[in-house]
C-alpha cells in the first residue's frame, strides 16, 4: 500500500479504500478501478472476517483478482487491534495492515503500533495507524475536540512509530450520520498536520461526508479514504431496486445487481477524490510486478501480492 499512497502523496489525489466482505464487493471494486485506471485498497475488518469474509476463503480471492488486475490493488487489514489479528493478516498475504490503538493513551498507542511495524516492515509491509480518534456516527457522531488529533503529538507518534500512513481524527465518524447532517471538518488542522507530516494521511468515516468535504480534504492532503456503509448501501439498494422491479427476480439476480450498483458507486467516488487516470499500464499483467506510473520515470514495484 506504501508506494499507493506515496504516489497519491506526492500527486495530491485520494485513493479509496472499501471494505469488501464477498467476491461480489471485491470483484466490483477492482473492476471499477480498473475501468476508471485507478489504484484501489480492498479491506476488511477483523468482525467482517470473523462473521462473513473468512480468510481461508477470501484471501484467494482477493489474491486472484488483484493478480489478475490491470492496476495496483493493496489489501489492507482495517482497524486490527489485537497482535494475533495483526499476525494472521501478515501471514496471509495483506500488503498493509492497520492497527488501531487510538482509544489507548498516547504512549500505549506508540508502543502497540511500534510492535506491529516491527512485525510487518521486515515482511515488505505498510502500516497504518490511528492517533486522535474517530468515533461512530451513531453516537450524536462520537466528536469531541480533545478527540481530533494533536499536531505535536503526531509528529513525535511518526518519529517514534515509524508508520507508513496516519488516520486522523479531523471531524468524521464511522457509519450513518443522521439523516441530512454533514459533517463540519477542521481544515486548519488537516493543513497544519500535512504541513509537518508532509506524508500520506487517511480519512476514516468516508460515508456520508459529502462531496465538496472530500474534495477539500483530499486538496487539503488526505490520501486515503475508507468508505464501507455507503459501499455496502450501495449494495443493498441495488437488490432493493432490484426486487421493487421485479419480486421474483432470483438469488442470482440479486447478487449481480449488488455488483454492478456498488462498482458503479465506486466509479462515482474514485472522480470525487481524484484517483481516475492516475495509473497507466502498458499491457497484460507482467511477471516483474512492475507498473508504469504516469508522469513518473521510474516504474515502482507491483504493490498488489
Ligand atoms: P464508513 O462506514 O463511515 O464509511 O467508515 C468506514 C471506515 O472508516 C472503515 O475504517
């Protein structure tokens, strides 16, 4: 995922990161990625992996299309907190892994998030971390200030920790938000982070945050977005269309309607946050894993498996 989100560091752009829990939600947002020639994150959850998305079963499959792909897919482990989670995502092949030990106090977070860069950096892995916290939209959005991440405080968790992406609380929360709010977003804090980070920042919450708060946050320098409640809507009205059309329309029906709405849903968003067209590949998939990067001379390796 690092050389993902370098490149969308250094070009100003997001690149979205769905939380995908069947072949159906993988093989859309790939196929979406690639029809707007974009890089992509497909990740999952420890509970979406423990309840549904099972990693025996789904890493081939993200292994496969990823391969398969005609642009850079990362696979990332979203909001692991427990080592052995960490561990399993390691061994199984994800190229990121995110651990998530903002509700702990500073120097808790520090030493969790150290141990799992010293677990993944030696295996070619990125990590991301969390300081500040970004809370669930269904508590009243789960924002209080002292809750948004300190500028001096990520600057000393970056040099202590070592990570590869920081998520940072500047005013999104996990899940819905009530019907009609949009969410204000602390700008100046976003600017005065990136100004001494001056490395790839990741937005939590992507649901619901409306387009012009993307389009500035993105302008602003975040690099990646998570986005699941709107991509699993994306889904579920799909089929709920798709039955008010016609009741009988069978099992099958409905999975691929639930494709075709969520890679139309992610289309849509990779043009918001300005990942279309970032990526070039001349022709079928290369054994050196290597990808032609536009603009860039030199290509960089393959960051999919
Ligand atoms: P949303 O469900 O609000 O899109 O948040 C997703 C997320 O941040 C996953 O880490």
């Amino acid at each position: 995922m690092k050389s993902i989100l370098d490149h969308a560091n250094e070009r100003i752009y997001g690149v979205m990161a769905v939380n995908s829990i069947n072949i159906e939600m993988v093989r859309a947002v790939i196929t979406a990625a690639e029809e707007e020639r974009s890089p992509i994150i497909v990740q999952m959850g420890p509970g979406q992996i423990a309840k549904h998305a099972h990693l025996d079963e789904i890493v081939p499959v993200v292994r496969e299309l990823a391969n398969k792909a005609t642009v850079p897919v990362a696979y990332n482990l979203d909001h692991g907190s427990k080592l052995e989670d960490e561990i399993r995502a390691i061994q199984a092949g994800f190229t990121n892994v995110m651990i998530d030990a903002s509700s702990l106090p500073l120097e808790e977070n520090i030493k969790e998030t150290s141990t799992v860069v010293s677990l993944a950096h030696p295996m070619g892995i990125s990590v991301e971390a969390e300081l500040g916290h970004v809370g669930q939209a269904a508590d009243g959005d789960g924002r209080t200030d002292d809750m948004y991440t300190d500028v001096a405080q990520a600057r000393e968790f970056v040099d202590r920790t070592k990570v590869d992406a920081l998520a940072v609380a500047i005013g999104t929360a996990h899940g819905n938000y009530p019907k009609g709010y949009v969410p204000i977003l602390d700008f100046n804090r976003l600017a005065e982070l990136k100004d001494e980070l001056q490395m790839p920042l990741v937005l939590h919450g992507g649901s619901g945050s409306g387009e012009e708060n993307l389009r500035k946050a993105v302008a602003g320098g975040i690099n990646k977005i998570n986005v699941c409640t709107d991509a699993f809507h994306a889904a579920k009205d799909a089929m709920t269309d798709l039955l008010a059309d016609d009741p009988k329309a069978d099992f099958m029906a409905l999975q691929i309607a639930a494709e075709a709405g969520v890679k139309k849903f992610v289309k849509d968003y990779i043009h918001i946050i300005g990942s279309n067209d970032q990526y070039v590949y001349g022709g079928a998939y290369s054994d050196s894993k290597e990808w032609a990067l536009q603009g860039c001379d030199t290509a960089v390796p393959h960051p999919s498996f």
